[in-house]
C-alpha cells in the first residue's frame, strides 16, 4: 500500500507543477494583453495631449470662432489688405464632412455588393481573382489616385457634371447640390468619388470576412422554408451581420476622413460653404498639407489645431457607430426572444 501511495502521490506531482506553470502562462498572457492595451491609450493620449499644446495659441487667439467662422485668411482676413489672420474651421469641417459622406454613399452599396457576390454567388476560381483585384486596389498608393483623379478623372466628369446641371439644376432643392460646374473638375464631387474608390477595398473585405461568419445552418434553414436567395440573405445574413458592417463602414469612414494627398489634388482648394457638390471646395487633411510647409507661428498653430478637431470628430462618429450598433443588438435580441 505504501508503495501504490507512494506511487500516487509522485504521479501526482507532474500534474500540479503542469498546472501551476499553466497559470503562470496565464497571468502572463493577461499581463501582456493589458500592457498592448494601455500602450495603445497611452499613444492615443500622448497624440491627444500634444497636438492640444502646440495648437492652444490659436485656441487662445481665435476662442470659439475657430469653431463656428468660415473664413480661413492666414494673411489677409477681409480681403483688404494685410491685416490681422483670421482662422476659421467650419468650412474645412464642411468640406471634410461632404467628401466623406459622398464617398461612403458611393463605396458601401458597391461593397456590400462585391462581398455578397463573393461569399454568395461566385464560383471559388472567380472569387480567388476578385479577392486578388481588391487587394491590389487596396495597396495602390494614394497619390496615385489623385494623379489619376486630376489626370483622367476630372476632365472626364466635366460633360456629366455640366449634363446633370442643365438636367436637374431648374429644381428647386436639387438645383442647389448641382450647381454651377468647377470646368476644371475639381471639386467636392470628383473628391467624393476618388475617395470612394480607395475605401472599396477596406470595407470589402472586411464585409466579406463578416459574411462568412454567417453559421450555414443560418441559410439552409432560411431556404428550407422557401425564402428566396435575396430574402436568405435579408433575414440571416444581414442581422447576423450588422455590427461588423458598421465597423467595416466606420473604418472606410475614417480613411475617408483622414485622407489627405488624393483629396488635395481633386478637390480645388477653395475655403468656402456651399451646397454645390460641383464647385471646388476644401478639406481639412488637405489645407493641413497644402499649407504646413510654409507656415509658423500662430498658423502651424492653427493647422495642428485642425488635426485636433479631426481627431475629435473621428472619436465622435466612432462612439455614435457603437451607439447604433448596441441599440441594433438590443432591438434584434427583443425580437428573437
């Protein structure tokens, strides 16, 4: 008896030092996961605190109206002569804002198409090129696509452009949005759709992903009681789905947002609100690179300030897109039980 015990209690060790070493591997794993954590709060914080002190002359200069005026003059605020600079915001967030939403409602319906077409309805050797073409299109650089926007693009789209206005511009609201044409081409529009172009792919293949998420079991039985493939799709994919559609958008956004050399090359420099999508227009990245090399003082203060209102509307959207999203999950949650 004393030698099965003995026996026992020596088979007994390996297995505890096993498990004591597992749970060392464990907080060490925890402790790692965390410290990427807080380094990445950390970076965001640094950028954050950083950008604020080099921009806080300009805060301090303009107060307020660095928000809410539209006249952007470094030199020259009325028009007159030398005078006073004068940095307003508003039109550049104007300008960012239209570019972006023109290029995400341009981008996500192709998208959401291209990854339905992809994970639904292609053949596999079909899919293994397109896949291909998306990630080559998402590895082209971005002053390619505004050479190719300034280029090929913008000349192209003036006899559309100019067709749209005399077509739709007697409409009272319409009229408005498609007013007089840039003849050069660039403008918000031309912008919009470069802009679009280049987030096909990220919000592509991260729908894609998503899609293929979807359990079979999901579609089978959606089929099985006679749901067409377009009502499959609508009933199991899409609400299975919705929380990383709305993140692959979020992140389209954000390039779309923060993108800044193909937007300086399309979208006519001009600082102004207008609701004309046809007229040349301003963004915030491109004034930001468009101008830094030459300014100083109280300017480059301004301009880093414009990063900083970037950065603050790009964590807005982002917080909303969850608030949407969890309010989305709660709805879908109350209707299946």
């Amino acid at each position: 008896m004393g030698a099965t015990l003995t026996s026992t209690t020596g088979s007994q060790r390996p297995d505890l030092k096993a498990r004591g070493s597992g749970v060392a591997a464990d907080r060490a794993f925890k402790a790692t996961t965390m410290a990427g954590a807080l380094v990445v709060l950390a970076v965001l914080a640094l950028i954050l605190i950083t950008t604020l002190t080099q921009s806080w002359p300009v805060f301090a200069q303009q107060g307020l109206g660095f928000f809410i005026n539209d006249v952007w003059s470094p030199n020259d605020p009325d028009g007159t002569g030398p005078g006073i600079p004068t940095f307003g915001a508003l039109a550049l967030i104007y300008g960012t804002l239209v570019v972006s939403a023109i290029g995400v409602l341009i981008a996500v319906p192709v998208s959401i198409a291209i990854a339905l077409f992809l994970t639904e309805l292609a053949p596999r050797r079909v899919r293994a090129f397109v896949v291909t073409l998306i990630d080559l299109l998402a590895a082209v650089p971005s002053v390619v696509f505004g050479l190719w926007g300034i280029i090929v693009v913008a000349p192209a789209l003036v006899p559309v452009y100019n067709w749209l206005h005399d077509t739709l511009g007697g409409i009272p609201v319409i009229g408005s949005v498609v007013g007089e044409v840039s003849q050069s081409g660039r403008n918000f529009m031309t912008a919009g759709l470069i802009v679009a172009i280049m987030i096909v792919p990220i919000i592509t293949s991260i729908t894609r992903e998503v899609f293929g998420t979807v359990p079979d079991a999901d579609k089978h039985a959606a089929l099985a009681l006679g749901a067409t493939r377009w009502e499959m799709i609508k009933g199991a994919v899409f609400p299975h789905s919705f929380g990383g559609m709305v993140g692959a958008i979020m992140l389209g956004l954000g390039r779309a947002m923060g993108e800044t050399i193909a937007v300086a090359l399309v979208i006519g420099a001009a600082v102004r609100m207008t609701p004309n999508v046809f007229a040349t227009g301003e963004a915030l990245p491109a004034i930001i690179v468009r101008q830094f090399g030459e300014s100083g003082g109280v300017h480059t203060a301004a301009l880093i300030g414009l990063g900083v209102v970037l950065f603050v509307i790009t964590v807005i959207i982002n917080y909303v897109a969850r608030f949407v999203v969890r309010r989305a999950e709660i709805r879908m949650r109350g209707t299946a039980a």
